[in-house]
C-alpha cells in the first residue's frame, strides 16, 4: 500500500520510473557466460568507482559477505567482528555452515570496535587454539543508528591487521552514506579494505543487488562461490540497469535522508519518554530508546501502524527508523505529529 509511512527500511524503496525505463530497454546475455553487457559495465563502473581491479554483482549482500568470509577464512578459525553487527547476526550463521569458520564477537560502542580492542582477541599462532584469519568491519553500522566509522581507526585496524597478515573485509552495505555524510569517496574510505561488500538495495533504491569489490584475483574466486551458491544468474542485466542508476545518480540523494533523518530525531528527543541523541545520527537510521515512555516496541509499533506510520523494534526497548527516497519531508513531519500524539493520548495498557 502506497500510504503508509514506511520507515521500517531503506530496502523498501520502489525502483523509480527512469530505473524501470532502463530495466525494460536492458541490453542482455548470459552472465554466467559473462556476456551481459549491462552486468559487465554495472561491474566496470563499481571497480572504478572504488578505484579497484574488479567487482561482481551478487543477488544479496548477505551473499556477498559470506563469499568474502569463505574466500578469507579457512574452516576452523576465527573471524573478528564486532557483536551487533550484520555478518554475525542477520545472515543466518552461514560463516559456520558454509565457511566452518567461528565469529569471535567483540562489543564496539556505536557498533565501532577499535585496533586496542581487536588486538586482545587475535589467537596467537599456537597449534592448540584456532588461529584468527579475518577481521570484518560494518560502516555505517546498521544497528549501532548509522554510525560512521572513524576514518582514521579504519586505518588504523587495517595496518595493523595486515602487519599481522590478516585480512579486513568491510560490511559496506551504506558506504555510500558514509561517503555523502563525511564528504570523502568511497574509494578513500575503503582503500585499506581487501575486500568490501556495498548494497544497490538499500538507499540508492535499486530493486535488486549488491557488489564485492576487491583484487581481479578475489573477483575470480567470488565468481566461484557465487555459483557453487546458486548465485550465477542469467539475463541479469534487467536488475542491472536498475543498479547502475542507482550507483551513478542516486548518492547525492541521500544527503536528503540524512538531513530528514536528523529532522525526525530532534523532534523524536523533545517527546516524553523518548531518549535519543540526534547529534549521533549522522545519516539515515535513527535508534531509540522509549522504555521509559511504558510501551514496548511491539505495543509501540502496532500504535504507529493505527496511525498509518510502520516502524519496527531490534529489541524490546529500543524502536528503529530508517529514512530513505519514498519518505518525504511531509511524511517525517506527520510521523512527528502522530510519535507525539500517541505519546500524549495514551490509552492505557
Ligand atoms: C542489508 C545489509 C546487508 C545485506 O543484506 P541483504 O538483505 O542480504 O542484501 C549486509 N550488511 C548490512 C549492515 C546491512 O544493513
């Protein structure tokens, strides 16, 4: 329905009419031939854009990471991630079905795990306990409220990482948020990476898709992986062209669901029994707290819902929101009236 307030994502964005246009016009062939002129130059553009030797489309970016967890890790060892992550939480515990490999979680605040932190946990290369073999980063951090990674910490786990020789893949899902949010390319930001994983589905409204981005020598083994999943596609240029529209003109759109979502978390601070700093939103997920509004997050969701707003809990206390192209201005500013009215007006439990 197309009248509800659907803060629940950024995956829920329609494609647009131009993305559809191109979708229909697609040039195509057989990608698992690697003849889909589309997917080829979707491929091209992203390496450029990251300023690496290759990149492959893959149907999810839940399909991506854990190619890149497989290709970096070998069974039996340990991957470092900090524990409220995506790899470790949300991808249904593939880095131990498919790779064998064990998360080593650490708790980062904001989602932001640092070099002093990761450097306890790395095994030492003793026979008897399972060695280290990668380390993965998420930027932004999804459930942390779209945190952005210091740069320069980044950096600094990178150097260290490959001092140690241990690879570092990102969780790149919304760089480009980062990217718009800090005014640094995405390249900039990701040099450091081996290997980095970014969504077209989320806030550049690609219907479909998501990218690694690395080596021309990791490309080829991830091509690998892709179809020992099920992942090698045919036709695939129709998701493709949607894809390239959403890589080569909709970044700077995001600037507007970070400043609507900055807009909705100072109003969202001001509301009794809401807790939430909007100086840590920095691009387009917002977190709250409202355990002291006496709700929970399924009684405050369904409230939302009555009202015509669809916003979900990651917890029991805390609610999450997400601002993207298909939530406009008017539509934060009635979700401001209808959180402070439910709020005010309480029927009670
Ligand atoms: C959405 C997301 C992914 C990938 O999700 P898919 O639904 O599999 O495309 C990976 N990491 C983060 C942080 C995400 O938000």
């Amino acid at each position: 329905m197309n009248s509800w307030i659907d803060l629940r994502s950024d995956t829920v964005t329609r494609p647009t009419r131009e993305m559809r246009e191109a979708m229909m016009n697609a040039e195509v062939g057989d990608d698992v031939y690697m003849e889909d002129p589309t997917i080829n130059h979707l491929q091209e553009r992203a390496a450029e854009i990251f300023e690496r030797e290759a990149a492959l489309f893959v149907p999810t970016g839940t399909m991506g990471n854990q190619i890149a967890v497989k290709i970096h890790s070998q069974s039996g060892s340990e991957v470092i991630l900090e524990e409220s992550g995506h790899i470790f939480n949300y991808e249904m515990a593939t880095m131990s079905s498919f790779s064998g490999a064990l998360g080593r979680p650490i708790r980062g605040e904001d989602g932001v795990i640092t070099w002093d932190q990761i450097k306890k946990h790395v095994r030492p290369n003793i026979y008897y306990v399972a060695p280290t073999s990668l380390i993965t980063l998420e930027n932004t951090h999804n459930m942390a409220g779209g945190t952005i990674y210091p740069q320069a910490e980044a950096e600094n786990i990178c150097d260290h990482a490959h001092e140690a020789r241990l690879p570092v893949h990102l969780d790149g899902a919304r760089i480009f948020n980062a990217s718009v949010a800090t005014g640094k390319s995405v390249a900039d930001l990701t040099r450091k990476f081996d290997s980095i994983m970014f969504c077209l589905s989320k806030g550049l409204g690609a219907p479909v898709g998501s990218l690694l981005v690395g080596s021309r020598a990791f490309i080829e083994k991830a091509r690998v992986y892709r179809k020992a999943l099920g992942g090698g596609m045919r036709q695939v240029g129709v998701l493709g062209a949607a894809g390239l529209i959403a890589l080569e003109k909709h970044p700077p759109k995001l600037s507007v669901d970070h400043a609507h979502a900055k807009r909705l978390a100072t109003a969202l601070a001001t509301l009794p029994g809401i807790k939430i700093n909007p100086a840590k939103v920095q691009t387009n997920i917002l977190v709250f707290d409202i355990s002291a509004t006496g709700l929970d997050t399924p009684e405050f969701s369904k409230r939302l819902k009555e009202r015509g707003v669809l916003a979900n809990g990651i917890d029991a206390t805390h609610m999450r929101m997400v601002t993207h192209y298909d939530v406009s201005r008017d539509d934060i500013e009635k979700t401001i009236q209808i959180a402070g009215s439910l709020l005010t007006q309480r029927t009670p439990a």
